[in-house]
C-alpha cells in the first residue's frame, strides 16, 4: 500500500487526533464525555465493544439523555476476528472510537456537514481523495452529499443493506448510514470504485441515522426521537495522517512494538513477515491487557476473565515466538502506559496492579510453557488429523494451553482440531462462557423497547419511603405486555414510583406486596431494565389491569435486614484496606437478605489473624455507633473528598455518597443503615480463593447472625446427643472418632493388600508368553491404587523379564492403572511411564512415572476394558 503522498495535515500524533476531535465537536455544543469502562453496564456482551454502547439505554428511550448532544473517545475491545490481528493493516482487539452523538436533536444535514469539515478543514483529507457510501434507498442522505456538500454522484456510492443499514437486532432501533473512505492510490482513477479493494480505500468515519423502529413483522416506523451514532477509527485515522503502511506503525501501537523488538534484539523493519505478525499481535494484544485490567478485569476461566487470560497467553507465546525466552510482559506494559495514561489516567493509577496481574500470569504460563509446547510438538509430529480433543483437553487442563491457542499452533501446520472432543472433554469439569457477543442486542425483554415510547421511567421512593400509592404503567406476562392479569399469573409489574429497591450494584431486590381493592399481588424479586423497575411477583388475588391505582409496600424486616448486610460491607472493605493492604479493592459483591458476600483483589489468602483481626474491627466499628451521612454531589467532588469508586462500576455527573465519617466513604446507590450500632454484630463464615488474585469473603450480619448462630447451635446439640458427650467434649469426642477411623482405614488397606496380591498370584497362570517374554494385562476388581501397584510389582518379581500391566476401579468414577516393565522390556524401548500415560488417555486421565514403574488415573471407567485391550495389543506386538 503506497502511503507516500500522506494529507499534509498539522494534526498527526494520535493523541492530539483525539484531542482535536473532541475539541471540534465541543464547539459545536456537545459535551466531552469520559470513556466508559470496558466492563459494561449492558449484561448482553462481556466487554464494550462499541463506542454507542454506553448509550444503548438512550437510544432505546429507557433513559433520559442529559445532554442533547455528546462526544467521546471510547475504548473497546473486539476479539471476534482475533485471528486477524497482525495479518491485516487495520484489525485490532484494543482500538479506540471516537464518537459525536445526537439524542433527538441534530440529524443527517448536521451530521454530514460536521463530518466533511473535520476531515477536509480541520484533519486537511483532499477532498478529491474521499469517497462516500450511502444506503441504497437514502436519497436524503445522498442529496446532502451531493447537494450541499458538493460531491460529484461518481463518488457517492449506494450500497445495500448490509453494508449500509444499521439495525439493533430483529426488532428495534435501525437506520441507514453513510461512510467515509479515503482513497490511498486517487491515481487509479474514479472509474469503477470498488470500496471493497481495501488494498485502497479504507473506511474511517462511519455515520449511522437511527430513525426507524422495526417491529416484529418486520415493518419501519419513525421513531419519535431520531438520533445520530457516529464513530471515527482513531488508529485508522492515524495511519492516514502519519503515512504509514498499517495502523500498527502509528504512533499509538508502534513505541511498544519496539519495545518488544528491543528485547527481542531484532529490529522490526528487517525482520521477516512472520516475525512482524508477532510483534503486531504483542503490539495490539499488551493494549488490551492493560486497559481491562485497569478496569478491574482479573485473569480467569470464566467470561471476560477468559478473554484476558487468552490474550496474555498469546502475548507470551508469540515472544516466545521471535525469541524472548524469559518474562517480558511488563516492560511493554510499561510502554503502553506510557501511550495511555494522558487519555485514560486510570492505568497509571493501577499500574501495580496491572503489573502484578501481568506478571502472576506470565509466570504461570511460562512454568508450563515449555512442556506443553513439546508436548504439542510431538502431537502435531504424527500427522494426525484432526487433533483428538482429548490431547486438546490435556494441553488446556494440565499445561494452560486455551483451545484457541492450540488451534492457531495446528494451523500453522494445515491441521485442525477436534473441537466437539475436547467440549465433551470439557463438560463435566468446566461452567465458562468464552462467546463475547459480539454484536449489540438493543431488545430488551421483549416489550420493554416498545414500552419506552411510551411509558415514563420509574421513579424510586425507597430511600424515605417504604410504602408508596402507585400506578401500574403495564402488566407484563411471559414477556409480553398484556392488559390484565389474572389471580395466579405470574407478573412482571411496572409502576410509576416505587418504594422496592431493584437489585443493583451487588444489593438484591426488595420483597413485599401490591394490594388494591381486592388485589394481591407477592412481590418476590424487583430487577432494573435501564430506567424501568420490573416488579417480578404472583397474583395472589383478584385481578391486575393497566392504569390501578395500587399500595406498593415493601417487607420491611427483609430491608433491615438488607441495609445490615449491605453496611457491613462498606465496613468490610474499609477494614480489608486498614489491616491486609491499602490498594485491596472490591471485584465483585452480594448483598442479600441471610448474608453477604464481598470479593476483592490480592495476590494472596488472608492469615486466620488476619480474618479474626478484620472481624475485630467491623464490630468495633458497629459497637462505636458512627452514624451515617447520606449526600448527592458532582463524582469529581465526591473522588476529591476520597469515595471509594468500584472500578467497572458506570457512574452519572452527580453520585449517592454514602459516608460514615472516619470509617468508610463510598459511592453506592444502595440502602443502609443510618447508625452501625443498628447492625449489631458481624460474623465472617468463610475466606476463600475465587480466580487468580481475587479473594472472597462470605459473612453475616444483624438479624442474620442469629440465624446462622442458631443453625450451628442445632448441630452442635444433635452432635452432643448422639456421641452422648457434653457440648465441650464434642470436638475431643470427633478427634478420637478420627483415631479410630484412620486405624480402621489402615487395617482394611492392609487387608486389601493382601487380597490383591492374593487376587495375583491367581492371574500367574493367566500369563502370555511372547518369545523370551511373559505379559500380564488384566483388570483386577475393587482394588486401590496402592494395592495394585503391590501386585504389579509382586507379579513382575515372579515373572521374571517381563511387562504387567493392571486396570482397576477402586471407586465410582475413578479409574487405577499401573505398569510394571522389567530391564529386558525397557530394552525395547518401552517405558511405563509414557506407556501408562497414553493408555490413561483412553479412560479421560493421565499418569506417568519411572520408566520401570508408573502409575496413572482416569475419569471414566466405562472406557477401562477399551483401555486395557489396548494396551495388552500394544504389549503384545512390541515384545514380538
């Protein structure tokens, strides 16, 4: 691609394209936004993957706006064509869009006349190097184009509905939309554009028209508010204006490119193309593992947490890859620090905890690093294709390899994997979602898009008021929305106002009642759909119909009970901060009615002092009785005072701090106590590990600890009447119970010894006989794995040179198998330990050990006589 005649524009670095065209929009009135976190509020996809999403409620109508226009540079993540990454100019997990949006004000005269003089006036694109697409049947837009903007028809191409038609999804918002192209060889000509040949133009602003809604017969009606969702490719810009081949060699990727180069020892402009792909994949890859972890995103096997730990791999093996043996992760992330901190303060802010993330998973890897990879090699040297899904099972589970990762190794070689083996391999062991929704779902609920034109959102009384006269705005049935609702109906219930919290932030929903005249309703559990409170309850009795005038009261036991829990978490987390370590913070939170749960960042467990010392200092906290300071304010005044944010949380202009003075200060839209004394007391059940550097407490609080209190009281009771001791005596009375078991267990293994060598001495005469050899393969029933080691080696002592080979299932879903190899045997080139390792394969295990003597294990005992006739052939033919 010839990138010599790049626009002889003042604006090039990248951080000041951002910055100008965020300038540029806020002189034309719109409010400069901070970027949303890559965890989204949006529970359809696991990371913002669109600079609009922020805005989907907005859009929907669910949400107020509160700024008529807005702009953003909004950073996404994308992992739907990762395979990409480093083989194309311009695909990227981590890139930046730069969005202006309009919510029911401008439109497409507006937004096409902006578009044309930030490229052409203020970023200096020539004009005669722009190509427009419109949707086929926008003429509108077209005319605008041609009309006022001045563009001749040759370059205004209509394009049809997939490519130039936005929709949410089945149903929904959609519109047309128009893009700009910028032509890299204008020499070629105006004849016969192809906005395909991405070889020479390449689409970097893309304008989107949101004014239809889509109903479920797929008919078009304007929308009452027509917006306008625009975003501009930051990187792609850049590679236009800096005149570079790709947009990995802009300024915004390429310092840690050479970062990587440098502690590669090779210079990136020499070096080969497969070594480029490389260095762009640690390029692109290092963005994104920073900016999700400075979101709060740990390493994991679960969702998002996936997604991270798949792309940290791949940053580590393509090192490996161009020739860096060591850890070396953190020094680039250092580099993209440097890149992004100007724009987005919070990776500076968590740059240690991005390191030591880093750095815990890079370690992690590398420790099996080596073993798999050989492992993988001797795989891929038998040619087999496709890769078994058990071998794909095993790299994952015991060496870390994700799935992903070995398919992109074993297409390097023209192989592919098993997938559908390796998913069954997978089931019983794993819960994961690694599917990133990839695409916006704008269909909420089934009515509740449809409901937004006309239903106003809910307005929440809880915090004053427990019991409010409300109207009910619509009865929702199986999804969708009805006029009327009969007794015994199970009912989603939107009201004006509200006195029911909706679960939010960790805090589940409020319980109680919707009474009328005649009319019952249990309400069981209130969920937050954007601005909508959904009452999920049971018509009890009588009948429920749109427009009743209805009391809406809440369980007020369960509240108390609530606002306890949820308090005592404030404390929690003041106290994890004061005992364990200052940067400990939230990752995650329940608060219920019956307990609480509280999961938060460290690298390590917590001693026993120290969960007896945080315990301590809740209930001292509780028994001082500070009282609670309850405000609304600006977040930057709230941040300035020192609140407490939780990193992925979404945040408005004006936040709820929620302040006991001297202890804890936290944003939280949540209920709590007004005074810690209204607690009572505070209780930790248990501390325990949930993902790598995340930790988790489960405790209780108030009424609640009397509950568990007494359920422990029950057991110790029943525990004492049936050992016939005092309550004191129970634990001495369980420890000589122990005694006695263990010595009991110790004599039946030995009785089991016993009986498998007896068992073997009968298999002697069951012996084969292959030239100078003896073989014994064979399943002994209900026999440990310590048991049958005994015999393999007992049997082998009497065969002489020979090779014994035992299976046996000594419990449910437990495979055992041994090999025993005599000198003569191993002469032949077999081992027992690599010999017992494949044969544990068949049964959904492995194993290994000496090359004499080796023992393994597998999941599935149904395969164990597949297995062992198997391995009796395998015997067998190698001693003929």
């Amino acid at each position: 691609m010839s990138t010599s005649s790049a626009p002889q524009s003042v604006v090039t670095r990248g951080a000041d394209i951002r910055k100008t065209f965020l300038e540029f929009y806020a002189a034309k009135g719109h409010r400069i936004l901070p970027s949303a976190s890559l965890v989204p509020e949006d529970p359809t996809v696991l990371l913002t993957i669109a600079g609009m999403l922020p805005f989907k409620p907005i859009f929907l109508g669910q949400r107020k706006a509160e700024v008529l226009r807005a702009t953003t540079a909004q950073k996404c993540i994308r992992t739907n064509d990762i395979e990409n990454v480093g083989r194309t100019a311009r695909h990227h997990t981590f890139f930046e869009m730069l969005g202006n949006f309009s919510f029911g004000d401008y439109f497409k005269s507006e937004a096409i006349a902006w578009a044309w003089e930030l490229s052409t006036e203020v970023f200096k694109l020539p004009p005669e190097r722009l190509v427009v697409s419109v949707f086929r049947e926008d003429d509108e837009a077209f005319a605008i184009w041609h009309d006022e903007v001045g563009l001749p028809p040759h370059r205004i191409i209509r394009m049809d509905e997939a490519d130039n038609f936005w929709a949410s999804g089945p149903t929904g918002p959609c519109g047309p939309c128009s893009e700009i192209y910028y032509d890299f060889h204008p020499e070629l000509g105006d004849a016969n554009i192809d906005l395909e040949d991405d070889s020479r133009y390449i689409e970097f602003y893309n304008l989107v028209f949101m004014q239809y809604n889509r109903d479920a017969e797929g008919n078009l009606t304007p929308l009452q508010n027509q917006n306008i969702d625009t975003g501009l490719g930051l990187e792609r810009m850049a590679q236009i204006l800096q005149g570079v081949p790709n947009n990995y060699e802009t300024d915004l990727i390429f310092p840690i490119i050479e970062t990587a180069a440098k502690t590669a020892g090779i210079d990136y402009h020499s070096a080969n193309d497969k070594t480029k792909v490389s260095l762009k994949v640690i390029g692109d890859h290092v963005r994104s593992v920073v900016h999700m972890i400075a979101d709060g995103i740990t390493a994991s096997n679960v969702g998002r947490g996936y997604v991270l730990r798949r792309l940290i791999r791949r940053v580590v093996r393509h090192g490996r890859l161009i020739g860096i043996e060591g850890a070396f992760i953190t020094t680039v992330a250092e580099t993209a620090i440097q890149l992004s901190e100007a724009a987005y303060p919070n990776v500076r802010d968590r740059e240690a905890a991005i390191q030591a993330e880093l750095q815990r998973e890079e370690a992690r890897f590398l420790e099996t690093l080596d073993r798999g990879e050989k492992l993988l090699s001797d795989i891929l040297a038998k040619g087999i294709n496709p890769i078994s899904g058990a071998d794909a099972f095993v790299l994952y589970d015991t060496y870390g390899f994700p799935l992903e990762l070995t398919q992109e190794i074993a297409e390097e070689r023209g192989l592919t994997v098993d997938v559908a083996g390796f998913e069954a391999e997978m089931e019983q062991q794993r819960q994961r979602s690694k599917d990133a929704h990839e695409t916006i779902d704008l269909t909420v609920q089934g009515s509740l898009d449809a409901l937004a034109e006309h239903v106003h959102s809910t307005e929440f009384l809880g915090y004053t008021d427990l019991v409010s006269t409300s109207r009910v705005e619509a009865v929702l049935v199986a999804g969708k929305s009805v006029d009327a609702a009969e007794a015994g109906t199970v009912v989603q219930i939107v009201l004006d106002q509200t006195p029911f919290y909706a679960e939010s932030g960790g805090q589940i929903g409020d319980r109680g009642y919707l009474s009328g005249d005649d009319l019952v309703i249990r309400i069981e559990d209130v969920q937050k759909e954007s601005d909508f409170f959904l009452h999920y309850g049971r018509v009890e009795r009588g009948t429920v119909t749109v427009g009743d005038r209805v009391s809406a009261q809440i369980d007020r036991a369960c509240r108390r009970r609530v606002m306890a829990n949820h308090t005592a978490t404030h404390l929690l987390q003041a106290a994890l901060k004061k005992i364990v370590d200052e940067g400990v913070s939230q990752a995650g939170s329940l608060v219920a009615f019956d307990r609480l749960r509280f999961d938060f960042n460290c690298p390590r467990a917590l001693t026993a002092a120290e969960v007896q010392q945080v315990e301590e200092q809740v209930n001292t906290w509780i028994a001082e009785a500070h009282p609670a300071s309850v405000a609304v304010m600006p977040i930057d005044d709230a941040k300035a005072k020192g609140a407490i944010a939780m990193f992925g949380e979404k945040y408005g202009a004006e936040v709820r701090v929620i302040d006991f003075p001297g202890v804890s200060m936290e944003l939280c839209g949540g209920t709590h106590v007004t005074n810690t004394a209204e607690i009572g007391i505070f209780k930790i059940i248990a501390e325990s590990g949930v993902a790598s550097g995340v930790r988790r407490i489960e405790a209780v609080a108030g009424p609640a600890v009397l509950d568990y209190l007494n359920v422990r009281d029950a057991i110790v009771r029943d525990l004492s009447d049936r050992f016939k001791v005092k309550p004191d005596e129970v634990v001495d009375r369980v420890v000589s119970l122990q005694g006695d078991l263990k010595a009991a267990q110790k004599e039946l293994d030995a009785l089991k010894s016993e009986l498998a060598v007896l068992k073997s001495d009968q298999l002697l005469d069951q012996a084969e006989v292959v030239g100078d050899f003896k073989a014994i393969v064979t399943i002994l029933e209900d026999v440990s794995a310590d048991a049958l080691k005994t015999a393999a080696e007992r049997l082998l002592q009497k065969l002489g040179e020979g090779a014994v080979v035992l299976g046996s299932i000594p419990e449910p879903g437990k495979v055992s198998l041994v090999a025993a190899f005599s000198p003569a045997v191993m002469a032949k080139q077999l081992q027992a330990g690599k010999f017992i390792g494949g044969i544990a394969k068949l049964c959904g295990g492995g194993g290994g050990g000496r090359p004499n003597l080796a023992q393994a294990g597998g999941r599935d005992p149904e395969r164990l006589p597949d297995a062992i006739a198997a391995a009796k052939q395998q015997i067998l033919d190698a001693l003929r």
